[in-house]
C-alpha cells in the first residue's frame, strides 16, 4: 500500500466562504500562519499533502496570497521545522532575517518557521512546499541564520539535484512503502545539508561525490526490483560516467554493484521476516527485488546470513532465527 495524500480543495465550499475555508486551513495546518489574500474577495485554491518519513511536501496552487507569521506564533509553535518553498509555476518572495530572497521556477529558498517571517505570493502560483524537521539540520553542526531567505538551485549545483530529488519524492510516493518514503525523507535532508553546506562557501569536491552517492543510493532504491539495474544503466539514468559512479562510491567496501546486491537481500530478508508474505514463494520475492538466478540468489543468500533462504524463513516462522 503507498502513502496517501491529505488534501484540501476550496472547491469543497460555496464561492462565498472560499476565503475564510482558505485562511482558517492555513491557520489549522499551520500553526496559526496568517494568511493575507491582498484584499481580494474572489479565491480558489488546494493542497495536497505527503508524508516521507518526518519530511512534509505539499503540492500548492492557488491564486495570489500571502502567509505571515509573527514573532509570538512562532515561539508558540510546537515542533520547529525548516521550510522551503520551490515554485512551479509563478514566483515567491521569502522575508527573514532582514534579507528578502524572490524564487521562480528552478530555484527555492529556505526559511525557519521558529522565527517572524513572510511569504509573498503576489501572481497565482503553482508551489512544492518541503518541511523538515529544524532539528536534523541543527544537530549537524552548521549556522542557520545566514542560509535562510536565500536564493538557491538558479545556478545548478547540488542545490538543483535537492530540487529534483523533492520533485520526484512528490511524484512518487503515492507509489512507495513507509519504510522507502522514510529512506527519501532521509535523502531530501541530506541533499538540503549538502546545499547549504553548498551556499555557506563550505561546498568541495567531496560534497560533490557524497550528493552523487545520495542520488544513486536513492535511484537503487527505486529500482530494486528491475534486474537490469547495473552500472550503466545507472550512469545512463543519472547522467553520469561511469568512473563518476565508482569515485563517489569509493568509501564504500563493495563498490556499486555490492551495494545494489546488499539492498536486493536485505529487501528479500525483511520480505521474509513480514509474516504478511508467508504464501508468497521465496522464488516469487526473490524475483521481485531483481534475482533472476534461485542458484545465484540461494548462494550469496547464504554468504550474506551464513543461511539458505528456506532455512532462514522457516526460523522466521518458527521463531528461532539464528543468533
């Protein structure tokens, strides 16, 4: 079962209560976040909202508006989260920190919902709204305050792969497990450390290769199940060479295609351990997650655990799983 969207859609309502039914969304979902629609008396708008892991994206459109939060609502706020803003269609201006940063389609900035801030709408606008939680940013050592109403992504860079890495997580997780949404959840925070990183001037060549490594690590995820996943079809889908593929894969002890067989099993290991899969066939999981060989699946099945499969799942049935 993928992940389900909450949404919200002012056409639920009469065209007469379209603009209260809007703000007091915004206040409920928001934390009491104001919304200002310039004056105007005539409105439309809906949000549909995804959760992957402890990261939030929302899919906005609606017609010209304005959100603003005081100083007050944000220390009343419970949990302090890092938003951005990332237009599809139309334009952004994010106030904060005394700085005013305008985004258009291709680039996003970032702000702190544990402090004032504005959002300005001014044209009808079509808007990827991300939030993470402040913390997972905060616990990695790096000063927030000057990254925030910052224009990111214009100029390509690891901010433009984070833009499309949470383009694509919106686009797919309807489609995804909780456990794969939390796994993109982590790949989206990574990608927006590594931006900020980027923006801070502490960006190298090693933050290059780690945001490559993120992207492959999230494409295997995604393709698990595709026995064609290799090397090159990597470097294909990714647009990279393949001595790119190897460079940011050269901390890890198996390379890429040990890495790829590592998630092919441990994806099998967990299928075996959901008793929700007990009829299905050891050959039927192993086949879903890229095995095409029961030889070659039965003998690195057994080097990985020191175990054959049937031996492993009838522990798991019994209860006594080895260790």
């Amino acid at each position: 079962m993928g992940i389900t969207a909450s949404s919200i859609n002012t056409d639920q309502v009469a065209a007469a209560e379209r603009v209260g039914f809007w703000t007091e969304c915004i206040a409920r979902l928001f934390s009491g976040l104001r919304s200002d629609l310039y004056g105007d008396t005539d409105f439309d708008g809906r949000m549909s909202t995804l959760h992957a892991g402890d990261v939030v994206l929302t899919r906005l459109e609606a017609n010209r508006h304005r959100v603003l939060r005081s100083a007050a609502l944000a220390r009343s706020g419970e949990t302090g989260y890092l938003k951005i803003v990332a237009p599809y269609v139309g334009c952004a201006g994010v106030e904060q920190q005394g700085r005013e940063a305008w985004v258009t389609p291709g680039q996003w900035s970032l702000y702190d919902t544990t402090a004032s801030y504005a959002v300005a709408n001014p044209v009808r606008v079509e808007h990827l709204i991300v939030m993470l939680p402040k913390q997972s940013l905060v616990e990695r050592g790096i000063s927030l305050d000057p990254l925030l109403a910052r224009r990111l992504g214009g100029s390509g860079g690891v901010a433009r792969m984070a833009l499309e890495t949470m383009r694509s997580a919106y686009r797919e997780l309807p489609g995804m497990s909780e456990v794969a949404a939390r796994g993109v959840g982590d790949a989206i925070t990574q990608f927006v450390h590594l931006s900020m990183l980027e923006l801070a001037g502490i960006g190298t060549a090693a933050t290059q290769r780690e945001a490559l490594r993120e992207r492959i690590k999230q494409h295997v995820s995604a393709h698990l199940g595709d026995p064609a996943l290799a090397v090159d079809a990597i470097a294909l889908a990714l647009n990279c060479s393949r001595r790119q593929l190897y460079n940011a894969f050269a901390e890890e002890p198996d390379g890429v295609a040990g890495y790829i067989l590592r998630c092919r099993l441990e994806a099998c290991r967990k299928s075996f351990d959901d008793r929700a899969n007990d009829r299905r066939s050891i050959t039927d999981i192993a086949f879903s997650f890229g095995f095409s060989s029961m030889a070659h699946f039965s003998r690195v099945f057994r080097a990985h655990l020191g175990v054959a499969p049937s031996d492993y799942r009838h522990g798991v049935v019994a209860g006594a799983l080895p260790g």
